[in-house]
C-alpha cells in the first residue's frame, strides 16, 4: 500500500499555507509502522511493508518541532486509500506576529531582489508578476468529467493569467510555480510562453485542494544590457517569495530595515538577520528556482 501527500502551514489564507519540508511523516497499523521526511514541496510518499486488508485504517502522524502535532488516518477501503491525496495542514506552534510596546517592531520596507545571469541579454527594462489561485476540492472522484487529475480518477480545476509586455517589448526568464497549498498535485502548462514574446499565458491543473501559483517575468527592449538583474517579491503575511531562473549567481536582498537602506547577500546558508529562508527547484525544464522568507519574531513589513 502507498501513501502519498502534502504538508503544508495551516492558515485561513490559502495563500500563506507554504509547504513544510522536513515533516516526519509516519504511517502505523498498531504494529508495523513505516516513516517518510517531506522535502522542499511538502510531498511525501510512504510504501507500507505489510498487507492492509480492505476495512482496515493506518494512523497517521506528522511531526515537527515547529509545529503542533498531527495525527490523521487512511480511507478505509484499500482500494480508495492507495488513490487518496493527504493534505496535512500543521499548526504553527509560535506566534508569527510578537512585539510589544516597549519594543516595537522593526519594518523592513522596499524590497527588492538582485542577481546575476551567466549569459548576455538585451536590456532589462522591467519585471512583471502576477499571482493566481486554482480554486478546488481534494478527493473528489472525476467520473470522467473533464478536467480530471492526470490519471483520471480524481476531479481537478484550472486557473490562468495573461500579461502584455507592451510595444516594442517581449518577456524573457518567464518563471511559473506552485507557491501554496498542495503543490505537488498540480500542474503547470508552459507552453503560453515556451518562447519570447510580448504576450504571455501560463494556466495550472489542480486535482487536489486549492493552490497558489506565481508568474515571474522580465521584460527587455533591444538594446544594451550588463548582467545584473533586478526581481520583486511577493508578500503574503510575514512571508515574502520570489523565483528566479536556473542561471542565477549572487542573489542579494536590497531592503530598507527601520528606513536604514541595506543589502543582504544570501549566499549558500541563506541567513538574513531579519528572516528565514529555504529554497526548492521547482519541477520541470527550466529548473527554475523558488525562494521562501518568512520574517524572524521583532520584524514586520
């Protein structure tokens, strides 16, 4: 029997339910008892090493130290238990807003994400970005009532957005990913901007609960260009994300922290003094990188 699923933050914003990496995920009948780590996406996928006979439940339970414990357990029913998707929704154990009035918290403002790309490019006159949701019902057979997941057996919605560039302007470094809830049962169609262009589409299948999808784009004019590039965030909450192409060198933050402008290179450990960050590859060809801070306790934007 295999068990597969996400973890993600519990929020009442679908938009700020991140993926949690690192959750111990367990499944036990009482006696036998197989573990799985969810990595950067929140997806874990357990193969119980025992026979589950129909009629019969596995418990469940997630744990990590950041978060309050979660116990949950199997459809019964081995047939619709091996297709079931688990979206564990952990409760932070902290607070994400503290301070107090003796020491009121320190707002970093102003934002904006640097780095390099290995290649030449013409010049970089801008970015776009643009956030849609696919709105859905996890666990909910298709019953061959399009759209459906890609193995046909649970029912799935799509999403899209379209942005113009402008005259005499097209996208390049165009990055498309799931950013919250149950990432990895969605997909992502690249193909409305596999090339360069001044218009460009990016639509998402989701066949489990709802998820968030970010579009990153910069756009270029003919003429000359250095190398460095210029990206803004995202902010939802405490949280802030961006991504950037699989090219990128020398990632830095540029920030105003209590109106005091300051710039943050992340670098391998990606420590900030004022959050905390993880990144993930997303799936597919263009390799495209997603980053995740989300702000330390005495800190605001």
């Amino acid at each position: 029997m295999t068990i597969q699923g996400a973890v993600i933050r519990l929020d009442a914003d679908t938009r700020k339910e991140l993926p949690i990496s690192g959750v111990t995920v367990t499944a036990s009948d009482g006696v036998t008892s197989a573990t799985d780590l969810s990595d950067n996406s929140g997806y874990f996928r357990i193969t119980f090493p025992e026979i589950v006979w129909p009629g019969k439940t596995l418990l469940l339970s997630f744990r990590h130290a950041d978060y309050m414990p979660l116990e949950m357990k199997t459809q019964e029913g081995l047939r619709l238990a091996n297709r079931e998707v688990y979206v564990a929704a952990m409760e932070p154990i902290a607070p994400r807003a503290t301070g107090s009035p003796a020491h009121p918290l320190s707002q970093v403002s102003n934002i904006r994400i640097r780095y390099t790309v290995n290649s030449l490019a013409d010049t970089n006159v801008g970015s776009a970005v643009r956030t849609f949701q696919v709105v859905n019902e996890g666990n909910v057979p298709c019953n061959h009532q399009s759209p459906c997941s890609p193995d046909g057996f649970w029912k799935a919605s799509t999403g899209s957005v379209a942005i113009d560039a402008g005259p005499g302007n097209e996208f390049r470094n165009v990055r498309a990913s799931c950013i919250a809830g149950p990432c990895p049962f969605t997909q992502i169609d690249t193909s409305g901007f596999a090339a360069p262009g001044r218009n460009i589409t990016v639509s998402a299948l989701d066949w489990s609960d709802t998820a968030t999808f970010l579009l990153e784009a910069e756009v270029y004019h003919a003429a000359m260009s250095s190398k460095v590039r210029e990206s803004y965030p995202v902010v939802f909450g405490r949280a802030l994300n961006f991504t950037l192409p699989a090219t990128q060198e020398g990632v830095s933050i540029e920030a105003e922290v209590d109106g005091n402008a300051m710039v943050f290179p992340l670098g391998p450990d990606l420590y900030l003094s004022w959050a905390t960050c993880h990144v993930r590859t997303a799936a597919g060809e263009d390799k495209t990188t997603v980053y995740e801070c989300e702000l330390k306790p005495g800190f605001r934007f």
